[in-house]
C-alpha cells in the first residue's frame, strides 16, 4: 500500500515539472527569459478555478472523458517502475497493460472529441487515432525486443537491472531503440515536429484541436494528463538509459532527475531547432522509429543473443 | 449427457409443434420463446457443470443408426466450453429474435423461421458433441442449410438471394474438403469414431494432408482470409438475430472443428503452425482495414468478425508452433487464449450485432453517414454499444482486453522459448496484434462516434423508436454484463478455457501454467480497479472545482462560423480517411469526386470505399473460368431422367468390371 501511496504521489506531483524544463529551453533559444519553471502548476490550477461552457450536443462522455481518459493514464503509471522505485503492481506482461491502457485513455478523448458534433474535433480526432496505431505498433516491437534481451515479461523486470548487462553487449541496439522510443515519445505527445502543444486552433490539427471544446476542470486535467503521459515515456527513456544498478537511493534519484532535465531540455532543442511538419510528413517520423527498431532487433537476431 | 438429450428433444418436439399452431401466430412465438429458455437453461446447466467439475459424463450411443456411421455423442469439456458460449449466445439472440419478428408484417412464415432456428440450434449442439465423423458431417450439412434458409429471410430482395447463393457455394466446397479429411483419416485409423482416430499414430505427411484439408474446409466456415468471400454478403443480409447467431457462434464452428482435428492428430510438421499464424495476422489486419471501409454498420461488423478469428488463430497457430518444439508454455497458453477469445468474441459481438439491430430498426437505415447523435434518443442501445465496442477493441475493464492479453502473453512466451524462426514469426504476430487492437479502436471510435454523438446527420424524422420493448434490450444487457464480469473476474472463464485446453490435449495442464497466468490475471484487476479509484477521486475533484462554478451551456464552437450544420461533422467515412489512404494499396482504397465548378455550383459527389482483394482477383476470375467450363459440359446434364438411369448403369458396370478383374 506504501508503495502504491509513493508511486501515485510521484506521479501527481512531479509532470508538470517537464513541461517547464521544456518551456525555459525553448525561452533560452528564443533569447527570452521565459515562462517560470513551475508554469505548468500555474496553469493547471488555473484552469480548474475557471467557470466550465459546455457544448448542449455533448452527452456524459464529453465531460467523464478527460477523467476516464487521465485515471487510465494514471493507472499505466502504476506498473511502470520511476527510478529506482519499483512498479507497485509487477507481473509478467504488465508492458501490454501499459500499452492498452494509454489506448483506452486515447479512446476517450477521440469519442469526447466526437461528442462535441465539431469537425475540427472530429479532424483532430481521426488523425491522432491514425498516428496512434502507427506509434503502438513501433511501442509493442520495442518492448519485445527489450523483454528478449533482458529475458523479462514485465516493465519492473526489464528496467530494474534486466538490462544492466546489455548496454556492454549490445550497445548499438539499445541506442537504436531510444531513438526509436524518442520519436514516439514526440509524436504521441503532439510535440514539435509533430504537432504544436502551444496553440489550441487549427493550425496544429492533431492533438490540440481534439481538445478545443474543453474548458475549465476537464481542461486542467488534460493538460495534466498531458504531462503525465511525456512522463511516463520520459521514464522509459530514462530508465533504458540508466539502466545499470548503484544500490543507492540518494545517487539513483539524482541519476534519474539529471536524465529527466536531460530529457526535457532534448525535446526543447528539438522543438526549437524544427519546425512543425507537414501532416503527410508526419507518417515519415513514425515509419522512422519503426524501421529503427526493425534494425535493432535484426541486430539482435544476428548477434545470436536470444 | 441426459441433460443434452432432453434440450435436444425438448428443440425437436417444438418445432412440429410451432408448425403445427402456425395459424395461431402469438402461441407459435411463445412455444418458441418457452423451449429456447428451457431448452438453453439445460444445456447451460449440463455445459457449466461439465466445465466446472471437469468431468466429462458417459457418452451416449446408439448404435448402426446411420450407414458407415452411428449416432454417437459426447461432450468433453471442449465441447462444453463451446456449447457454453453457444447457448449463451443463443439464448440473447433468440429472446431478441422473439421481440424482433413480433411485429414483422411482411409475408413470410414466421413459425417456419423460428423453426429454422431450433433447428439450427439442434444440429449446432450435435456438431459440437459429435464424437462419429458421419454424424457430425451430417450435422454440418444440416447446419448450413438451416443457415441458408435462414440469411435468405428477406429475399425479395436480390441482394440477399445472392448472398445465400455465395454462401451455399462456398460452405459446400468447405464439405467437399471436409468429406475427404474424413476418409483420409477413417481410413487410415479404421473407423470413424473420434476417440479411435485419436488412438492411431497419424504419419507427419499425412498430419500434413490433414491439415490442409481442414484448413480450407473448416477455414470456410471459420471465414479465413482469403475464404471469407461469403461472409461479408451473408452476415448483413440475414435478420439481425440470425447476424448475431452466425457471427458469434456459426464461424466459431469452424474453428472448433479445427481445435477438434488438432486434438485427434495431435503432431503437425511446423509449417502447419505457421501457416495458421500468418493466416491469423493476414485475417487480423485485412479484416480490420475493410472494416474501416465500411459503410453501413452490420457489414462493418461482420468484418469485424473475420478480424477476431485471425486472433483466435493467432493463438492457434502460436499454440501449434509451441507444440512442435515442445514448449508446453507456449502451446497451452496459445491454445487457452485461442479458446477465450473465442467465447469473448462470441459475447461482444452477438452484442454489438444485436444493438446494431435496435439501431437499424428504429432509424430505418443502416448506413452510417445518415445517423449521428442517437445516445440521447436511444440511451440504452447506445451504452451497450458502447461496452460492446470497448470490448472488442480488447481496452481494459472488459473480455476482450482479457483474451487479447493471453493471446500476446504466449506470443512473448514464443519470443522467450523458441528459436530464431519462431522468434521471428512471434515478433511478427504481437507487432501484428498491435496493429489489429490500434485499428479496432479507431473503427469503433469510427462507428460508435458517428453513429450515436454529435448531431443527427439526416433531416427526416426518425420512425419509432424500438427500445421500449423490454425483451429487445434485456438480452443484450446480459451479454454487456457478461462482459464487464469476464473483465474484471477472468479467473472463472480462464480456468474453463484451460478446462478445454486439457481435454485438446489429453493432458492436465500443469499447476505451473495455470499459476503464470492466473496471478498476473489478480494483479491486472488490481490495477484495473485502482484506476476505477483515480477516476472516482478525479470525479470528486472535478465536483469541489466546478461546486461553486456557473455553468454554461452553449452551442459547440464553430471556430467562427455562425451557422453550423450537422452536415458539416465528420462522417465515418472522412474519420477513416486517414488510415485507409495509408493502406490505400492494400485494400484499395478509392475515392471518386465530382467537385462542384463555376460560379453556380451543381450538384457534386464523392463516393469512396474499399474493395476486397480476394473477392475481386481471387473468387471471380476463379469462378468465371469455372461457370465457362461448366457451360461446356452442359449437354451431360441434359435434365432427361432415361440418360441419367444411363449414367448409372455405365458406372455399375464399371464398378463390376473393375472388381471381376
């Protein structure tokens, strides 16, 4: 119960924090001193003290969706290990629970955007379905080639020491699924080259536009629900990265909290240095981190490691 | 067994008696409606406690009651775990079937209908319980000409007459295959009783013959691709309870007639298993893509249906490969996944099939485009659909996530305990699987979002609204609670579907198994319900928020436009658009337009839409060639009785030389 109470607490206080990092990377390349660190609590709370519209077409969906939507994100949270935390629940295939339940978070912002009868919604709606299958298919080979090398079934498993030897043997692969891992991560995040997380109107037709009917608390959730999920996939970069065990909590947690600052300010200078893509070369991003992790376990079927 | 002997008795004195009181239409309906719940409460009873004891009672027979064959029945716990799903299905649909058809006004004999349909019911149990090959290839005769009658209900109109026709064709060139499986195999083990084939030691090369045999014959049925060319005609033009009856239990025959020749055979060489394994990711992805370029919802569905038994046989096949290296993990895992999947498949979509009826009933069309916004008319169809549509999407909270959770966990076994070919093709398959779960959720997000929220699409006014009957809702709320419990308590079903998996095997499945997925099964639900806490905590979150709030009610923002109309929504088809113009080359995806020009704009049109590989390239130009071939051999069958008589007696004295010589 302990380390449920620890998990949730991590993971309700600690996202936002992210999308600062982000924020005063991007101020810093822009010449701007930029938005505080702590912006995205500031946002949140303010968004939850506002008055809520809601549209007379929505149904229970439009306003229980982004809470459906963020718990299910929430609940993804509990069997992937922070740091060296482990998962409170771990068991062999918890990775396809992970999976699933970002999916069923994903079908109900798309039916919640549906709900609203707006074609912009339904827009944003179709696409972010599409890129999703795209960016699952790569999520389900990388967590397979990492349950081969590291001869674990479950998240706690593979990243709490299952790959502490591969990154001596097989180095190459494990930089090849990172990268991999990093496209999704910006894709499914609907961030730059992607999508542009700092606009809500038509000009970024994925992510964002799905979300524009919703106001007040839902609002506030989303965008927490947001940060949560860069989180959560932060945490699998990070902790494929730091893979290797130090046996000691203080040294862990400063390992990992160096590797998210890492994380936030690489997705700053990718967000910087690009511009947003067109839509029909989005699909080019996803079928990269494909064909990259396609490599990685062809390099692994040839090194005999299995 | 006496249990199976009274509802099959109980079904077979119905029907003269439904004939019999045909004049008097509403006692016909009610002795149908009595001796489908007696006959399911039986057979539910009989099926649940073979399962749950793990038994199986005394076989019943009688003895040189057919040539070559005799009547010969049993039911071990695989065939009870199929007759469990089969009632189940049977009776929601045909409860639903009875408020269906109440006020039907056309021509037809209705009591000839509800008769069809027991005796559908009849020779489905005997297929599943037959343990003689003649018996059960006279049940599955039977068992496609009762599904015949009963997909050409309307068939007035052309359409449906040659739905029913492809249907015919092609379940009988499935027999054709099977009737050789059979002598193939009675010959070989010198009888044709199950349990004696099973004893005889089948050579690779024969397993292989067999297996090929089964495939195309039981595939048919089962609706791989490429066979699957009937079942896109057939399943929407049948009466909604008929769809749900063939989609959810009819095809699932199919595969329970492979799941039985695996039993009997046992070894195939590895190609076999592979072949089924690419089959299901072929079936699993194709079917999802021509199900998102679908318009009208049921042939959605039944496309849907050929996508679900590519997951089935992705566990099949995967069980098969594991059984050739002698993995019992990998194998016992698949084969339980398979069989769960099975069941799961048959409860949502008997579901969906069945809602999909109260849609179509009330707003006079099935096509998609022309619905929308219909959860506020039609609040209760509308939330089964949608537990239906989370389910077999496989989300979490419900069946589907369940089976589709074991299918991938002995895809990761098979990644773990095979070698370089086996990892290979398992990568391939949970990538595939991947695939298939991220595609169903974009089509029922697709189906769900266009048909029950936003704005109604059509100005005229809906006719009348079909969910006040009570008997029209319950059953499908049983089903959707089926759902939910598989979801959340899997221990019950899994421990039924490992049931069947043992008596496949002939073997107990080790403790250790039983344990590997049991316990992660906990743990799931233990997740599952602290994410149904989150959400309660976020709900009351949002309630201290928005308590002192006003709030507004307003129209949806139109970005700036002052009159939006329900015809600028999203439509099914623009949401598949996407996806389908990635695909485009696989599914052939083709849209035509006539765009309005000049000042005055005319009319303009866009029609886009997929069109079926196998059906186009494959059945048709196969099937041209052999009508030309048949023209040509018409002056044989010139329809005069004398040449015939002539015919035969040519063969006989053939035959006779053959045999002095």
């Amino acid at each position: 119960m302990n380390s449920f109470i620890y998990h949730l607490g991590i993971l309700l206080v600690f996202p936002p924090l992210l999308l600062g990092v982000i924020g005063k990377t991007k101020a810093f390349f822009a010449g701007r001193w930029g938005p505080p660190l702590l912006q995205g609590y500031y946002d949140i709370f303010k968004l939850g003290r506002k008055q809520p519209v809601y549209s007379v077409t929505t149904n229970w969906i439009f306003r229980m969706g982004p809470m459906i939507s963020t718990a299910a994100i929430l609940a993804a949270g509990i069997v992937l290990p922070i740091s060296g935390l482990k998962a409170p629940v771990q068991f062999g295939g918890d990775m396809i629970l992970f999976v699933y339940l970002l999916a069923l978070s994903r079908f109900f912002m798309v039916l919640a955007a549906l709900d609203t009868g707006s074609s912009f919604e339904g827009m944003g709606a179709s696409r972010e379905a599409t890129f999703a299958c795209l960016s699952e298919i790569t999520i389900f080979l990388n967590l397979a080639i990492l349950a081969l090398l590291s001869k674990s079934l479950s998240l706690s498993g593979i990243f709490l020491g299952g790959l502490s030897s591969s990154w001596g043997q097989v180095g190459p692969v494990l930089i090849l699924v990172v990268v991999s891992f990093f496209l999704v991560l910006l894709c499914e995040n609907s961030r730059i080259p992607v999508d542009d997380p700092e606009t809500h109107l038509e000009l970024t037709m994925i992510h964002e536009v799905m979300v524009l009917d919703h106001s007040a608390a839902e609002l506030a959730l989303i965008v927490y629900g947001q940060a949560l999920k860069l989180f959560l996939f932060g945490c699998l970069i990070v902790s494929m990265i730091f893979s290797f065990k130090i046996r000691n909590i203080a040294a862990e947690a400063a390992f990992f909290t160096s590797g998210f600052f890492g994380l936030g300010i690489a997705i700053g200078i990718v967000e910087s240095a690009m511009a947003r893509l067109r839509l029909n070369r989005v699909l080019y991003v996803l079928y990269a981190a494909f064909i990259f992790s396609i490599f990685a376990f062809i390099v692994i079927l040839v090194r005999g490691h299995a | 067994m006496t249990l199976i002997l009274y509802c099959l008795l109980i079904l077979a004195v119905s029907i003269p008696l439904m004939l019999a009181l045909a004049r008097f239409k509403k006692i016909s309906a009610h002795v149908y409606l009595g001796s489908l719940v007696v006959a399911c409460a039986l057979g539910l009873f009989s099926a649940s406690g073979v399962l749950s004891r793990g038994i199986a009672p005394v076989d019943f027979r009688l003895a040189g009651t057919i040539p070559l064959g005799e009547f010969y029945i049993g039911m071990d716990a695989l065939s009870a775990f199929f007759l469990l799903l089969f009632f189940i299905l049977s009776l929601a649909a045909g409860i639903y079937g009875y408020g269906y058809m109440r006020d039907y006004k056309g021509g037809r004999n209705l009591p000839a209908h509800f008769s069809l349909c027991h005796l559908l019911m009849i020779v489905i149990i005997l297929v599943v319980v037959a343990k003689n090959a003649v018996l059960f290839l006279a049940a599955w005769e039977l068992m496609t000409l009762a599904s015949y009658f009963l997909i050409t209900f309307y068939n007035e109109h052309e359409r449906v007459r040659k739905a029913g026709y492809v249907f015919l064709i092609a379940t009988h060139t499935g027999t054709f295959c099977l009737l050789g499986m059979f002598l193939l195999m009675g010959v070989h083990a010198g009888s044709m009783d199950f349990d004696r084939m099973a004893m005889a030691p089948f050579p690779l090369g024969m397993a292989a013959g067999i297996f090929v045999l089964a495939f195309l014959g039981f595939g048919v049925k089962a609706g791989f691709i490429p066979l699957h060319v009937w079942l896109p005609h057939a399943h929407p033009e049948a009466p909604t309870h008929v769809s749900a009856l063939l989609s959810g239990v009819v095809i699932k025959i199919g595969i329970y007639g492979l799941i039985r020749i695996m039993s009997i055979v046992k070894d195939f060489p590895l190609w076999c298993g592979i072949v089924l394994l690419a089959t299901g990711i072929v079936s699993g992805v194709a079917g999802v893509l021509y199900a998102l370029g679908q318009h009208e919802i049921k042939k959605l569905l039944a496309y849907h249906s050929i996508e679900n038994i590519g997951i089935i046989t992705l566990g099949l096949g995967i069980g098969m490969i594991g059984r050739y290296y002698h993995q019992d993990t990998v194998s016992y895992i698949g084969y339980a996944a398979a069989l769960l999947h099975t069941f799961n498949h048959a409860v949502f979509k008997g579901l969906l099939f069945l809602s999909a009826g109260t849609v179509i009933r009330s707003t006079h069309t099935g096509e998609m485009d022309h619905m929308g916004g219909l959860l506020k008319w039609l609040p209760w169809t509308g939330h089964l659909f949608l537990i239906g549509s989370l389910s077999i999407c496989g989300l979490p909270l419900f069946n589907g996530f369940i089976s589709e959770w074991l299918v991938f966990r002995s895809l990761l076994e098979g990644v773990f305990h095979l070698d370089m070919c086996g990892i290979i093709f398992s990568t391939a398959a949970i990538v595939a699987l991947g695939l298939i779960g991220g595609l169903a959720a974009l089509c029922f997000a697709k189906a769900f979002g266009t048909v029950f929220l936003g704005h109604n699409r059509s100005e005229h006014e809906h006719h009348h609204n079909m969910e006040g009957d009570f008997v029209l809702v319950a059953p499908v709320a049983m089903l959707a609670a089926l759902c939910l419990w598989v979801g959340l308590f899997p221990q019950e079903m899994v421990s039924y579907a490992f049931q069947g998996v043992k008596s496949m095997e002939g073997a107990a499945v080790p403790v250790v198994f039983r344990q590997a997925i049991l316990g992660p099964l906990l743990s799931v639900t233990k997740v599952l319900f602290a994410g149904i806490a989150i959400f309660l905590f976020f709900a009351l979150l949002r309630r201290i928020f928005l308590g002192a709030c006003r709030v507004t009610w307003t129209e949806t923002w139109g970005c700036g436009h002052a009159y939006t109309s329900s015809k600028m929504q999203y439509t099914a088809s623009s949401f598949a658009r996407p996806v389908l113009k990635i695909f485009r080359s696989v599914v052939l995806f083709r849209i035509k337009s006539e765009i309005p020009k000049r000042y005055f704009p005319a009319a303009g049109q866009l029609n886009s839409g997929v069109k079926d590989i196998s059906e186009y390239f494959v059945f048709r130009p196969v099937f041209y060639a052999v009508k030309k071939v048949s023209r040509g051999l018409k002056w044989i069958q010139g329809g005069r009785t004398q040449s015939y008589i002539l015919y035969i007696l040519f063969l006989l004295v053939v035959l006779l030389i053959w045999k002095l010589r």
